[in-house]
C-alpha cells in the first residue's frame, strides 16, 4: 500500500481504530487541543516546508473525533495555508459549539480582522517557527499586535526548536497572554530530555502562564527513541507544570508522519504517560476546556 492509499483509507476510517466510541452530549469532556485541516485544492502559501498530497477534510476531522471518543477539537491553521485561515474558519463556522480555532496571522493583521476571526470561534495565534527566524517581539509592531491579542482574551501557541524557548517566552508572558507550548517543547531528538533547551522549558512551570501540549512524539524522536523521549519528558513535565497546565492533542492527521502514527495511539500513550484516570480528565477535559474557551 503507498503512501497515498494508506492516507486516504486511514482518514476515511478504512483502517480500524482502538478506541471506537462515538461522543454523546452525556459523555465526559474530552477534548483533541491539536489538528489539522486542508484540501489538496487550497492555495498554498509561497514559503512552505511541505505540500500535502492528500485531503484532510472537515468531515474526516469529525469523524476521526467520534470514532475516538473526542467530544471537541481544536483545529490548528496549517503552516503550508500561510495567513488565509478560511478553510479552517469555515470549519468553526460548521460546528462552533465542537470546534475551535488557532489561526496564523501576520503582526500587522488589523483589529478588524482579529474580531472577525474571535466571532467564528478563533481562541488565539500560531507561532510556528521551525524553519524561520525569531520574530522582533519588542519592536512596536510586535507589541501591538500582542497588545490586540491580550484584549481578544486569544492565547498565543509556539513550535519552536526548545533551545529556542528561553528567548521566545519571556516576552509572550510579559505581554500578558497564556502561551501553549507545541510538541513537548521540541526537544532535541539527539538529546532527549538532556536538551538543555528542555530545562529552561520546565523553569516556566513556576509562574501560571504556560502550557504544554502532550503530543506529536514522533516529532521529538524516531520511533522507539521518540516514545522513550516522549515518556521521560511527560513524567518532568507533570512534575514540574502539574497536569493542570498540561493539555493532549493527537496531531492529526499527522503530516509527515501519516503511516506511522494515529490518535488511537496517542490516546493510548496518554494513557502510560498520566496513568490516574482522574488526572487525564484534567488534561482531557477541564484544562482545555478553560484554556480553548469551550465554557465560555
């Protein structure tokens, strides 16, 4: 089966899942804080460090979520869709009760445009700047756009490499906005949990503005290296931000790394990495529920 095959019959639910459960209204709250959607047919953006050659549709999104027991999502804009979050927003627009946004925007985005965005269900921005350079966070433009973000009550989230971290938070958390951290802080796949980066990462559990996503660990590793990476660094970070501050997301539908992974899995590694049924409901349900604005 190529690569394509495989995509396609994983996203139309052609290949079983663990977790067949589809979400009712009585359900507990469980809520995927990271995921993808796009068509091949959308314009991509000029810069870009991957194309999809496949779709990740709104009605695959919603059906991966039933199938695993999800009863919300959050939905991350893309990197390859540059700042046109319209294909995203019209998915907010469809479900705005299940659904959430995070949208990239370029810091000179008008006021306008950033309620427009916060009406259709957009809780807040994406930094992704793996493959970018630091952005000038306190020049003017910078300051005034997150003077904007801190006013919509929006939250900002970072991929960034984690030696990266120590320059790039301090002035996301001064300028007074919750900041989500992506991916366990992209450790060093090299170096695991001895990424000096990931240390400086655990010193932000200390104040209360900081978040990290449990997801993606095969983004922080290869295969056994990535869970061995991903489970070492679960345990320090639930020790060092409590599972009160720590959020799951099941980086669906895994680009780049689509025949190796799935949210079964994922929800399945939640499980060994926060083994207290009670406490996953925390990281599951009541932390993102607050931190998306789901009880809003």
């Amino acid at each position: 089966m190529n690569r394509r095959s495989f995509c396609r019959d994983l996203l139309a639910g052609g290949l079983a899942l663990a977790l067949p459960a589809r979400a009712r209204a009585a359900d507990p709250v469980r809520i995927d804080t990271h995921a993808h959607v796009f068509t091949r047919d959308l314009t991509l953006a000029g810069e870009r460090r991957y194309a999809p050659d496949y779709d990740a549709s709104i009605a695959d999104y919603l059906a991966m979520l039933d199938r695993n027991g999800m009863t919300n999502g959050v939905l991350i804009q893309p990197s390859f869709l540059g700042t046109d979050n319209s294909y995203m927003v019209s998915a907010l627009k469809r479900e705005p009760k299940r659904l959430r946004g995070i949208a990239v925007l370029a810091p000179e985005a008008e006021d306008t445009t950033m309620r427009d965005l916060a009406g259709s269900g957009v809780v807040g921005l994406r930094l992704n700047l793996i493959g970018k350079p630091d952005p000038a966070l306190a020049s003017p433009v910078w300051q005034a756009h997150l003077a904007r973000v801190k006013a919509l009550g929006w939250q900002i989230e970072v991929q960034a490499e984690a030696r990266r971290l120590q320059a790039l938070l301090p002035p996301l958390v001064e300028a007074g906005v919750p900041v989500v951290v992506d991916h366990f802080g992209r450790i060093d796949p090299a170096l695991g949990t001895d990424d000096p980066g990931f240390a400086q990462l655990l010193a932000f559990g200390a104040g209360q503005r900081v978040w990290v996503k449990l997801s993606g660990a095969y983004r922080i590793g290869k295969g056994e290296d990535g869970a061995r990476h991903a489970s070492a660094a679960a345990a320090r970070l639930r020790e060092a931000f409590g599972v009160q501050r720590l959020v799951w997301g099941s980086d669906w539908p895994h680009t780049q790394f689509e025949t190796v992974a799935s949210p079964a899995r994922a929800l399945s590694d939640l499980a060994l990495w926060i083994p207290d049924a009670a406490e996953r409901a925390i990281v599951l349900g009541r932390t993102p529920a607050q931190l998306f604005r789901f009880d809003a």
